[in-house]
C-alpha cells in the first residue's frame, strides 16, 4: 500500500466511522466449512448516512458448534486499490484467545493484553494503515462489564458501529456438541 493509498484509507474509514448506519436488508446466518464443524456468518450491506454503496457491510462469525462464545463481528469496507476488505472497530466477545497490544500503542494500552475486547479507530488511527487489513497488530480496548449475551454482545456493537439496526439481527443457529 503507498502512503497516499494508506491515507485514502483512512479518510474513507474515519468518514465511516462518524456515520450513522443502517442495515440496506436483512440477510440469515449461514455455514462455512472452514472447520470440522464449520463457521456461522451473518453479513449485510450498510447504508451510510442513508446512502447505499461504497461497499460497506456488517460481519459476524462464530463456529457452529459452540454457545455465546467465540463471537466475532466488524464493519468491512472495500475500496478498489485494496486487495481485500479493511475491518472497521471490530469486536471480540469470549474468544478462544487473547490479544496482546503491541509497545506502539497509546500509553494506557501498550502491552495489554485482553481476551473480550474490540478495535477501537481511535486508538488505531495513528497506527500503520497496515492494522486495519490484520497486516500489523491493532490496539485493543476491553469490552464494558455486563456483556453476558450475544443480544448484550449486539447491543455494544450497535453503539459503537452507530448501527442500531445490529440489535435486529436474530441469534446465530448454534448447535453446541456434545463432549
């Protein structure tokens, strides 16, 4: 990426994050075999400030065989001079694993590591370009207390996507196996 791409990039990712934003259609979960049980996603197109296209979507995934767990969700913009989506404030709720912050990170967030947490563009922003296509680590935020549930879970992504239409989106079809 040149810089002036990076800072193309990052223009379009703060104009989207000031947004208000709405889901264009309703769209249902739906299986990925990537593992041996395979992974639920849910996307959909977002109307920007009430305009459609730019090619800005809402993700979510969680493998198939699990309960209010491994939750992962993000806004996706695609610009033409990208290879593939830039994820925007994504949010990490009871993952398998933690992040760790790297030493570049503002002062209260160097080092930390954290397991429910999200992206915050605020705190990636002076960063390289490079976090926002998972080209370099990103700086991450701890969730707020009290998300105990995937409604919890899209009641914070809403706010902090500017999307209330998120808490619309019905719970993925888990099916939990049995050990």
């Amino acid at each position: 990426m040149t810089p002036e791409q990076g800072l193309k990039l990052l223009q379009h990712l703060e104009n989207v994050n000031d947004a208000a934003k709405n889901i264009d259609a309703f769209s249902d979960w739906y299986l990925v075999q990537n593992r041996t049980s395979g992974k639920l996603e849910w996307q959909a197109a977002l109307r920007i400030n009430g305009q459609l296209g730019g090619g800005v979507a809402a993700r979510l995934a969680t493998p198939a065989d699990v309960w209010d767990r491994d939750v992962y969700g993000q806004i996706e913009l695609k610009l033409p001079f990208m290879p593939r989506a830039a994820r925007l404030n994504p949010v990490e709720w009871r993952p398998r694993r933690p992040h760790s912050n790297p030493a570049t990170a503002p002062k209260d967030y160097a080092l930390m590591t954290y397991f429910d947490r999200w992206h915050p563009f605020d705190l990636n922003r002076e960063q390289t370009p490079l976090v926002f296509l998972q080209e370099a680590v990103g700086v991450a935020a701890p969730l707020p207390d009290g998300i105990e549930s995937f409604s919890d879970y899209l009641h914070f992504c809403a706010i902090v996507w500017k999307c209330p239409d998120i808490e619309k989106v019905p719970p993925p079809p888990w099916s939990p196996s049995l050990v």
